[in-house]
C-alpha cells in the first residue's frame, strides 16, 4: 500500500511504539509501504530526532543484512523527577496510613495512567540490559509487573504462594521473611521460566526485602540470572535489609501512626538513572 510521508511517518511511529526492544528491518517498512529504503531511512530520521527531544525514546539503527531499527522507551529527566515528586505528594497523604505502618496504595495500582508511567519508569532504568522475563509475586505487584513488561516486550513470571493444578509440576522453596522473620512458601512452575533466563524482579513494597530474597532464592533453582530488582516504595524503617542491589521510585522515611503523619521521599532511582 502506497502512503504519502505524512501517512508514513504516523503509522511507522504507532508501529514502534507498540513494538518496543524489538529489531525491524527496513525492508518490513520498505515492503508495508510501498517505498524505497532510502525514503524508509529519511522517515526514521525524523522519528529518532522527535523521540529524542519530546523525550519518547531512543530510536537505534542497526547496519548490515540483519539490521534494522529498534525503539528503546525511555524517560527523561525532568519528566521523571516531576512524576516520582507526585508519587511522594500522593503518598504522604495521611488519610493512606494502615495499620503497622503501611500505606494504602491499591488506588495507585489500579490507575492505568500511573502504572503505565511507573512502567516507562523502570523500562527506562534498565533499557540497557538484556532482559528475557519480568518476575514478580502474587501480590500488588501484578499491575506494575505488567506495565514494565509491556515496555520492554517481554513476558511477565509470576511466582505463587501456593500451587495451582493448572500450571503443573512446580518448584518450591521456604524462605524467612524479613519483616515477620516467620516462614513462607513460594511456588513457580517448571514450565514457567527455562534455565539460564535473565530475569527483572518487580516488586510494589519493599520492607526488610524477604520477599526480594525468596524470589532470589526461587530463581536460583533454575539457574536464572537476576539483572534487576525494581521497587515501588522501599521503607527505611527496616532494622536489617536483606537485598542489597534494587531500583526504587519512592523511599517511606518514617512514619507516625499516632500523630497520623508520613514522611516520603525520592527513592534511588536517580542514582542508577543519568
């Protein structure tokens, strides 16, 4: 189907966007199009200059036989510090206090909008890895497992508390939480992950970081390599942390039930993100 460049250039990005980390050839455009490579070339010239200064992405030409063009979703700066600073003004609202000092967050979980931005978020903190699972627990996680998954085009993990007949055989691991110090069980299915997978862990709170740790440990069992650990919010209040390496959006630096009072601030991401 022959298109005029304005025509050209507005399918071409829907096509990108919606295809992130994923290697197309010229030759896809050149035939979808009806154009010649060099025309193919001069359109993806003008996407990469608008992705790089609306702060969309990274737009990488790969030369030879086997290139091609690949959209890498990022974030800029200012864009990031303005919505992770929304995040901490959201969250330090008072009327989120739980008992134990936990934060009602259910709300932000199920709003679309955030969680697709909280996905933009840690696609952008580790574009540069090679990532072939997103993992995370049956809990609240789900959503922003999800939505970072969807940026960075892969599939999504989930690790259970207990097994399910329907995903058949399973690995099963105990492990000590770090908050409660009590023993818990995590499942995953053998069919689940293959052996070898570089994987991201996505997580929504992180305390003393157990949970993070038995999913570590789960992990292990099929010789997966952890290149990430992303958290939502992270609490500082924790007397021993147990994870070391991990992203977080928002730090919860104290909190007092009785005065109904929270203290939220930025969480590391700035460090790992230029």
């Amino acid at each position: 189907m022959k298109l005029r460049r304005s025509s050209r250039l507005v399918d071409m990005t829907h096509y990108l966007l919606y295809h992130p980390h994923q290697l197309v050839p010229l030759t896809f455009f050149a035939e979808r199009y009806g154009s010649a490579k060099s025309s193919i070339s001069e359109d993806l010239a003008i996407i990469k200059q608008t992705f790089e200064q609306q702060g969309i992405g990274l737009l990488r030409t790969l030369p030879g036989a086997a290139g091609g063009v690949q959209y890498v979703p990022k974030m800029s700066e200012a864009e990031a510090k303005q919505f992770i600073q929304q995040l901490c003004t959201t969250l330090a609202d008072p009327d989120r206090l739980l008992p134990g000092g936990y934060l009602y967050m259910t709300d932000l979980l199920g709003d679309t909008r955030i969680v697709n931005q909280i996905g933009r978020l840690y696609a952008s903190a580790f574009a540069h890895e090679h990532i072939d699972f997103v993992v995370t627990v049956a809990t609240k996680g789900i959503p922003l497992a999800y939505a970072v998954a969807s940026f960075l085009n892969v599939p999504v993990v989930i690790i259970r508390r207990d097994s399910k007949v329907t995903e058949g055989s399973m690995v099963s691991i105990n492990y000590v939480s770090g908050s409660s110090k009590r023993i818990q069980t995590m499942v995953l299915s053998k069919r689940s992950l293959r052996e070898g997978a570089n994987v991201l862990i996505v997580d929504d709170f992180m305390k003393a970081g157990g949970t993070i740790n038995g999913m570590i440990s789960l992990l292990s069992e099929f010789r997966a390599n952890v290149v990430g650990i992303g958290v939502l919010v992270e609490s500082e209040e924790a007397e021993e942390r147990l994870v070391d390496e991990y992203v977080s959006l928002v730090k919860l630096t104290s909190v007092n039930v009785k005065e109904k009072q929270i203290t939220v601030e930025e969480g590391n991401y700035f460090h790992f993100v230029k």
